[in-house]
C-alpha cells in the first residue's frame, strides 16, 4: 500500500510524529512518499527503501492511496485543499493542540495503520463550501469564508440575502460562514452552534455586531447566500479557511453555496463525532475532581 506523509518541516513535533509513523510504516511494509524538504527531518529514513520523496505535494499525492497529514487542523486544511480534485481518503493525526479534524492520536496510529491495511476503517464525507464572484473567480473553503474589516477601526456594513431574499444588513466586525466541519472552529468562538458534519446546512455568524439581538443564522446549503459589500468602498478582508484575498473593487459581491467537492477523512472503528466532541471540548467533566 502507498501512504503520502504531508507535514509542515519547520514543526517540530509534528517532525517527531513523522518519524514515528516512518518507524511504524517500515514496520508494516507500507511504501510512503513525502515532500523532499519532510525527507530532511526524517532522521527515520536512513535505509528505508520504501521512502519515495517528490518536488512538490501535488505529486505525492498522485502516487499514493491514503492521504496522511501530520500536524494540526491547519495542516488537515492545507492538505484538504491540495487533494480536493483527487478523492484520496485522508488520515488526520494530530501532532497540534485541540485537533478536530486531526483526531487520530500518536499513541493511535499503529491502530490507524492496521485498521487502514486491513479495510476496517470508515469513511466520513466532508462538503467544501464554493465562493464565486462575477468575474468568474471562484474559491473553496472547507471550514469557512470570513469577511472583516481590514486596516479601520471602525465596523464595516455587509448585506447578506439567501435565494434572492434578504436577511439582513449588518453593521459588525465582519460575518463568517461556516461549513458543518468549521462549526467548531471560529465559527464556535464567536457563538455560532455546532452542526452535525454531512448536514447539508451552512451557517451565518455576525462577529461583534452592533445590534445585540442578532444573532447566528443556520441556512440549507442547497440554495445560494449572497454577501454584499454595500458600500462598495469599504476596506474588506476575504478568507478562505485563513488564506486572505482581495475582494474585486467593481463587483464586490459574493455567492456561496454548498461544492459538489468533498474530502474523506478516515475514522477508526468505535470513533464517533460525539466522542470528538467530548474529549476536545471536555464535555461532562468536572474541572474541580483535578483539585
């Protein structure tokens, strides 16, 4: 079996992680590609003739059968997006801190690998939202699209309509829309509900609005919500899953909907997202039993 290992070098631990996995990889008899610049930290790789490394991601990718990223969910994020057109699953081991979407644990991945060889892995679908503006640019964000005020100290005023309708217009420091999987990223710090991944549903969430009683919108993603930069001559930041760009000056308008692209995060056997949400969020523990 091919695994391509993605990772950021310059990480430390994940760098420790990878040569982890490498270990375990040899181990198993696994074939693994890797970027030329991970090769470097892989003090693991001496001898291991079953470690290709590559130019570039994008080739790794096409040589291999699972996707393995190391890291946090920045990295998860990074690699979803470079694997978006290939539909390779994508195994998430999480080397960061809190890890929603890399939620395979260190001590896990012999696990992970076994279950992965052995075809006892699941498959849990993840949708990109899809961002197009009128001059036929289009963008992905698997977590969220974010506009903010950029280089003022004063809100900006954002008009938001959903199939044709309007919602709102809103005086705030900005307005996110999430995806299902970013519900749980900024998404949740500014408020807004944990969704369900595979709801077919995309949420609105004001940041520090002016009006206290506006609060976050869930919307089917099915249909097209349309964000305005009203007027046009405001100082708007664009983001897509923390990756900024510009907002076209002419037509500073943007339509959002639900992607027909999608990534497969592998799970292993006995994970839930419930389970997830209680080891990441500390659901149901009580603080003062470490006092």
């Amino acid at each position: 079996m091919h695994l391509a290992i993605i990772l950021n070098p310059a990480n430390s631990m994940a760098a420790q992680t990878a040569n982890e996995f490498l270990s375990l990889a040899q181990k198993l008899q696994l074939t693994v590609h890797a970027h030329k610049k991970t090769g470097d930290v892989l003090t693991e790789a001496a001898g291991y003739q079953n470690l290709h490394l590559h130019d570039n991601d994008r080739q790794l990718i096409e040589h291999c059968q699972v996707i393995v990223s190391i890291g946090g969910d920045g990295t998860i994020l990074r690699t979803a997006h470079l694997s978006r057109e290939t539909k390779r699953p994508l195994l998430g081991i999480n080397s960061g801190k809190l890890g929603f979407l890399a939620n395979i644990q260190q001590q896990d991945m012999e696990q992970a690998l076994r279950e992965i060889i052995d075809g006892r892995f699941h498959l849990d679908r993840r949708q990109f939202l899809e961002a197009s503006f009128n001059n036929g640019e289009i963008y992905y964000a698997l977590n969220e699209f974010v506009f903010s005020r950029k280089g003022t100290v004063s809100m900006i005023t954002l008009t938001a309509e959903y199939d044709g309708a309007l919602i709102n217009r809103y005086w705030a420091d900005g307005i996110i829309v999430s995806s299902p999987t970013g519900s749980t990223a900024y998404n949740l710090s500014t408020g807004g509900p944990i969704v369900l991944p595979r709801t077919n549903v995309m949420v609105l969430t004001p940041i520090s609005p002016h009006t206290l009683t506006t609060r976050p919108l869930v919307l089917p993603s099915c249909k097209e919500l349309t964000i305005k930069v009203e007027p046009a001559d405001q100082e708007v930041l664009f983001s897509c899953d923390g990756s900024n760009h510009d907002l076209p000056e002419e037509s500073p308008e943007v339509h959002i909907r639900q992607s027909e692209h999608y990534i497969e995060l592998i799970g292993l056997s006995g994970q839930s997202y419930f389970e997830t949400l209680r080891n990441k969020l500390m659901w149901g523990a009580d603080v003062r039993e470490k006092k």
